[in-house]
C-alpha cells in the first residue's frame, strides 16, 4: 500500500470484516519513482512482510 | 423532541476468518499481484528478487489484474490459494 | 411492515442539522430530517414497503433496501413523486457492469450522471432547457443529490475515506439530467435506444467526468459540428484518458436543427464519431507525455469507442446557443453506463 491510500485501505478491511489487518506502506507515489527509488520501495516491503508474518515464519539467515 | 431515522448503513460486516500463516516460505510457492500500472513491473521485478534472494522461496508467481478498479478475477483468486503468500497492493 | 432502521430523538431540528453533520451523514448543505412519517411518505410515492430490496453493491456486498434508500430521499429533499426514479437509480448503482465501487473510489473522481427519460419527466415538471446540465429544476436536483446521499451514507463514499477524488467535479453534489424527447423528434430518446418499450420511463446511470463543452454555431453542416465535438473528444484522449469506453454528447436546441435539417439521426452521430475519434500513442508526445511513448508503441491507434452504440447521445438545453457538451468517461472500458426501467421489468 502506498502512503496515499492508507486510510481507504483500512476502511475497505474493515468493510469486509478484517478490521486492523496488517499490510506494508511504502512512500507514494509509484508511477514516477526512478528504479533506485523503486528499489528502495521494494526493500522496505520485503522488511514490512517479515514482520507481518512473523512470529509464525523464520527466514533462513 | 423530533425522531428521525439512521441514513447510514446499520449493519457490520461478518468477520473474514483468515487462512493459517505458512511456518516457513523455504521452498514455498510465492504471488505478486500486480494492477498493472506505470512502474509497477519494475517495482515488482525488484520484489522478486529480493523474495528468491532472502526467503528461498521455490517459485515466484507473478500475475496482473485484469481491471486495477475492481476485485480479482475469480480465476485469479483460485489459482491464489495454491500460493503460500501473496503479494497485491494499490498505489499509483 | 414496520420500519426498521435505528431511531434518534433530537431535540429541534437545529440539533438535527448539527448532528447528522458531526456523524457524516450530510454533504454539508442543510437536509430535511428524515422523521419516520417523512420516510414512510417517500416509500408510498413508489409503493415500496421498507424492507424491498433494491440491490446488492457487489464489491462491499451491501444490501440496500428501500427503506435506507428512502431516508436518503428525505433528507436531499424529495417529494415521494420522485421516489420512484431515486429507487431505479439505486438499482442502476448495483448493476455489476457499473462498477460504483470502483468508480466512486478512484482517484479519477467521477461523478454518476443520470439521465431521466419517459413520462415521469413531465410528472415531476422536469426541465430539459436552460442550464440543463446543472440544476435546471426542482426534481433533477434532489434526485441527483438523494443519489449522492446514499452514495456517501450506504456506501462511505466520503471524500479522503473510501472516495479518494484527487479533484472530484461539482457533477458529484446532484447531477441528474431529462432528456428533452418532445423537441429532439424524429431522435429516438436515449432509453428506447437502449431497449426500453415506449411510455415507459427510465434511467441510465453513468460513470462521468466533467463536461467539456465546445461551441460552433458557425455553420449548418453536421460534418463540421461533429468535427468539433471528436476534436474536443481527443483532445480528452491525449490530455485525460486515452482508453476507449461510453462517452455522452449533449445537444441542444440549436445543434439539434442542424442534424434534422441534414436528415442525421444518432446513429449518423454515432458512426461519425466512432469512425474519427482516433488517436495514436505518438500524439501522447505533443502533450507532455513522452515518457511512456516507445518506438514499439507509438503507432498504437486507439479509439474513443468501442463501438458506435457506446456513444451516449442525449438531447438536452437551452434554445439558444450553438453549444454541445462532450462528457467522457470515468475511465476508459472499466465501468458501462447502465439503463433500468421505472417500475415495470423489461426483460423478465
């Protein structure tokens, strides 16, 4: 989820019956970001799902 | 005293039961739903890679929604639940 | 059968404004409050008891019933007359190929047009004439703002929550249109080109940008007025969107003799228009869009229909001015506008 759709996204869970479910934010917007940018985004998704799925999952060092 | 009647939607939706977190992703099958929108191949591109890198995932799956402003198609949402995790998101 | 929705008892009707403001319920303009005797007036102008379904919105899976729809009516200011064409207009909401959910949430921020054919336009002395986009009478503008209530109260469509409009446009606070049938003969109206009996009244409900409107009032050749309306049409594509889906056309008095002089039915209008309104990506590159214009693509042709029969051709305005209106869609072939009987079921 980019930053500027946070609040829909919570709303549109809660709609469908999952209140407070968890997902990645990274910085809007996407469509002009350069590929570093993206890059950096696509990190800090890969950190954000770890922990989402934690404590459940453990990723091999 | 003036009664008047509630115009907002009264009732609250039934709770979504989620399916069971994976206890490993080594070896397992991830997706990427995308919407199909500028830069989201290439965002999705690093994604994957970092997903083969770190979690030794077996396999990648990437598809695309057939329209970004509605749901997934039911076809698409089958194939899903054979994934162990699925990536989709919203963002311009 | 007894009304169902919760009760609150206010003190004045001050208090009320104050409250259904501070809730969200309101679009900030003062409403009527919907007091049950109100709301079961409304439902008997249509002859619909509280607990009739009028559809199903099919992403959020809510239900939305008569009742809540006619709460939504009151408070926009109604007359129970009017009831019958709010109703239809729910259901239109609901038909899966509208695609409300999306539409109402994008950031494209679109307004749903409705356009009223048949005799209950003359029942609700509905105006066709001046100012026949925005506001021309009564009728439209409460049906059209009932619409936007329910909307914002039975769908959170709600500006920064589930509505995330960049811009929006005014077409969003009420917009409900009667075609003007008399004055456009021989024209077909827009209903019974959709399948509609005759005498029978309807909606259609589309997913709409803002009008664009142009002006030539400088000739009688229907070529020329329809080359200004696809020269509005892809300037539209190269600026907004380029991809294809309903568009509406709106002509008034003015326009309309030039057409009936030259013999032109909408179907002329329509073949024209599919035929010429026609871009390539290369075009992308005059207006700033360079930056997704390839050698692999630029050749790419892309047409603002995908068929003749999704141009929306409507008769409506004043009797003076040479002035159309363009009015695209909310986003290419994502949402399809939707027409639906009042009252009777034409395809059971």
């Amino acid at each position: 989820m980019t930053t500027a759709f946070v609040d829909g996204a919570q709303l549109m869970a809660t709609a469908l019956g999952a209140p407070g479910y968890g997902f990645a934010v990274i910085d809007h917007p996407i469509a002009s970001a350069t590929d570093s940018e993206l890059a950096r985004k696509a990190e800090l998704t890969v950190t954000q799902a770890h922990q989402l799925l934690q404590p459940a999952v453990r990723r091999r060092p | 005293m003036i009664t008047v009647l509630r115009p907002d939607y009264e009732q609250t939706a039934a709770p979504l039961s989620l399916t069971r977190r994976p206890l490993t992703l080594a070896g397992a099958t991830i997706g990427i739903v995308s919407n199909g929108k500028a830069n989201s191949r290439p965002f999705f591109d690093h994604l994957e890679e970092l997903l083969r890198r770190h979690w030794h995932v077996a396999d990648v799956v990437r598809r695309t929604k057939a329209n970004y402003s509605a749901p997934a198609e039911r076809e698409l949402i089958d194939e899903a639940v054979r994934w162990a995790v699925m990536f989709a998101g919203v963002g311009d | 059968m007894p009304l169902t929705a919760e009760t609150l008892a206010i003190g004045d009707d001050d208090h009320v404004q104050r409250v259904f403001l501070e809730r969200g319920w309101t679009d900030g303009l003062p409403i009527v409050a919907p007091t049950p005797e109100r709301v079961e007036a409304m439902l008997a102008g249509a002859w619909f008891g509280p607990d009739d379904l009028l559809g199903v919105e099919p992403v959020k899976a809510r239900v939305l019933t008569a009742e809540k729809a006619a709460i939504n009516a009151v408070m926009a200011g109604c007359l129970p007359a009017d009831f019958p064409v709010v109703a239809t207009a729910v259901t239109a909401l609901c038909r899966p190929e509208l695609l409300v959910h999306g539409a109402t949430a994008s950031t494209g921020g679109c307004a749903i047009l409705l356009v009223v054919n048949g005799p209950i336009r003359q029942e609700l002395a509905m105006s066709s004439a001046h100012s026949a986009l925005a506001g021309a009478d009564r009728a439209s503008v409460c049906i059209g703002r009932a619409v936007r209530l329910v909307l914002r109260n039975l769908l959170d469509v709600r500006p920064g929550e589930l509505d995330r409009s960049t811009l929006g446009h005014p077409g969003k606070l009420s917009w409900c249109v009667a075609e003007d049938e008399e004055g456009a003969h021989p024209w077909q109206p827009l209903a019974a080109e959709r399948g509609v009996p005759d005498g029978v009244s309807a909606v259609t409900a589309f997913a709409a940008s803002g009008p664009r409107q142009i002006m030539n009032e400088w000739t009688t050749d229907p070529v020329d007025v329809l080359t200004t309306v696809v020269a509005e049409i892809k300037s539209t594509m190269l600026h907004y969107s380029i991809w294809a889906g309903n568009y509406a056309v709106v002509f008034p008095p003015q326009l309309r003799a030039v057409f009936h002089g030259a013999g032109w039915s909408k179907a002329d209008i329509r073949q024209f228009v599919y035929d010429h309104a026609v871009v390539h990506r290369s075009d992308w590159e005059a207006v700033g869009k360079a930056a997704v214009v390839s050698d692999t693509n630029r050749d790419r042709k892309y047409r603002a229909l995908p068929s003749p029969d999704d141009l929306l051709v409507v008769a409506a305005g004043g009797e003076a001015g040479g002035f159309a209106a363009v009015i695209p869609p909310w986003l290419g072939p994502k949402s399809a506008a939707v027409t639906e009987p009042i009252g009777v079921c034409v395809d059971c």
